[in-house]
C-alpha cells in the first residue's frame, strides 16, 4: 500500500479541527485525528464541522470525508499476503487499492487476471478460457474441498464484470479479494511458515 513519509510531507498552515477516529488508509492504523482543513457551514470554512480533510498524525496522508461523511481512501480490502511473486503481489495490490476508492468492477477485473496469473504459475497452459483457469485450480487441490459454490460464484462474477453490462458491487469485490488472498497464502505464505525438515542422510 501507498505510505506517506511524515518526514517529507508538511502540510501547510493546517488547522485544528474537531477531533476525528477512523483508521487511515494509508498506513491502515486506527487513529484520532485533530488536524487538517474543515468544511464548515459558511463560506469561510467556520461553523460547524461538515467535513473536510484529516491528516494522520502517524503517516502525514490525506484522508477527505465529504459532508455526507463518505471517505477517500478508504481502508483497502484484503490482508498483505507474504512471499508472493513481485508481479502478482503488484497485481494483487492494485485490485486492493481499487476497493479503497470505491473502484469495485476494476476490483473484480483485476482479481479475474490474478486468478489467470495464479492457475499459469501453477502449471496451468496459456491463453485458456477464465473459466478453465478457474476449474483448473479447483481440480488441482488449490480451493476448499467443499468449495465448489466459491468457485462457481467466482466464475460466475469474473464473467458478469467481462462480458456483460453491470458493475460489480463492494460486495463483489469483498469476495473476490477474499478468495484471491486465500489462494495466495495456501500457495505462497503458508508453505514458507513453518521450516522445512532437514534432509535425511
């Protein structure tokens, strides 16, 4: 995820504001905020906190709530999933980034390519339909025994964000990003949890 370095960022002539808790989407603390720049009630940004922006006192981003409290970024989706090839670790950040801006089909399309990226680095061919990159991890030992439904639904939403006209929701997005970081620790992070055995003389 993106940080800020609280040592290169100065915002100017930043504001004590009323106090804000929220956690930040940058550095994913929880945090109290009290500085940054209010949306007040009248033209001169006094009255009564509407909005605005609140600085994170431990990593200096910028976190924007409108007057309808709505926020950017928020909290990306999904955990930091270790020992992952640097090029799908990107591909799976990018798709989690999505999620914070509220990006949710590009969320779904970009979950649909890692899942194309996984099943071809666990052996399977090139240039096959999403549909037998899916089976393919399915039938390979890389899901649930008992989910099947999971797959389906994956399937079924990597598709609807392709080829038809919907746009996927957060919720899509939540289970895809889910699904894709539960692949990547049964493939990559667990396996390198615990040590392996000595070999035997």
């Amino acid at each position: 995820m993106i940080f800020f370095n609280r040592n290169r960022y100065n915002w100017y002539r930043l504001q004590r504001i009323e106090n804000k808790s929220f956690r930040c989407g940058y550095c994913s603390d929880k945090i109290s905020s009290d500085s940054g720049y209010q949306i007040g009630g009248h033209s001169d940004g006094s009255g009564p906190l509407e909005g605005g922006i609140f600085i994170c006192p431990n990593c200096n981003g910028p976190t924007f709530f409108n007057v309808d409290n709505q926020r950017y970024p928020s909290v990306a989706f999904g955990s930091t999933v270790r020992h992952v090839p640097k090029k799908l670790e990107s591909l799976y950040n990018e798709a989690r980034r999505c999620t914070s801006q509220g990006c949710f089909t590009a969320a779904v399309l970009l979950c649909r390519k890692a899942l194309m990226n996984i099943a071809v680095a666990q052996g399977a061919g090139e240039n096959l339909r999403f549909i037998e990159y899916v089976n393919y991890l399915s039938e390979h030992g890389y899901t649930p025994p008992n989910g099947k439904h999971w797959v389906d639904h994956i399937r079924k939403k990597g598709n609807e964000a392709t080829h038809e006209i919907a746009l996927m929701t957060e919720g899509d997005a939540k289970d895809l990003i889910c699904f894709v970081e539960m692949l990547l620790k049964f493939i990559y992070e667990f396996p390198t949890s615990i040590p392996k055995p000595p070999n035997k003389k």
